[in-house]
C-alpha cells in the first residue's frame, strides 16, 4: 500500500541567478527530482539540523544544571 503524501503548500523562491545553473546541474545529474524537491529538501534538512541543535542545546543545559547541583552539594558536605 503506498504511503499518502503529506498536502504541500507553495510559495516563490527567489535566488541569485548566479545559482540557478549550479541548481539545474544538480537536478539534471539526478540528486534531485527538480527544482521544488531541491528546495524541499534542503528546506528540510535546515529545520531538522535546528531540531537537533535545539535538542543538543537542551541536553547541555541539563547536564550543566546536574554539575551545578552535585557541585553545590559537594560544597554543602564540607
């Protein structure tokens, strides 16, 4: 059974013209099915990089609140 593709909203997308030949070659050597999967997915990857960062970011935050407090009640056995 194929999976249902999610409903997609559009919007332009303006580049420096100097890139658009840069984008072709990579559509036409196949990495991408064409100029919106080429966007799509690198629009993708960039918010799936910052999930992750925020995440990374999170867990920091945590362990240094952990090494705070063991450090602060080290200082309160002394």
């Amino acid at each position: 059974m194929p999976s249902k593709v999610p409903p997609k909203k559009s919007f332009r997308v303006l580049v420096p013209e100097e890139l658009e030949p840069k984008i072709n070659k990579l559509v036409e050597e196949g990495h991408y099915d064409g100029k919106s999967d080429f966007a799509m997915r690198l629009i993708r990857d960039y918010i799936d990089r910052k999930e992750e960062e925020e995440i990374i970011r999170k867990k920091y935050e945590i362990l240094k609140l952990e090494g705070e407090l063991k450090k602060s009640s080290n200082n309160e056995k002394d």
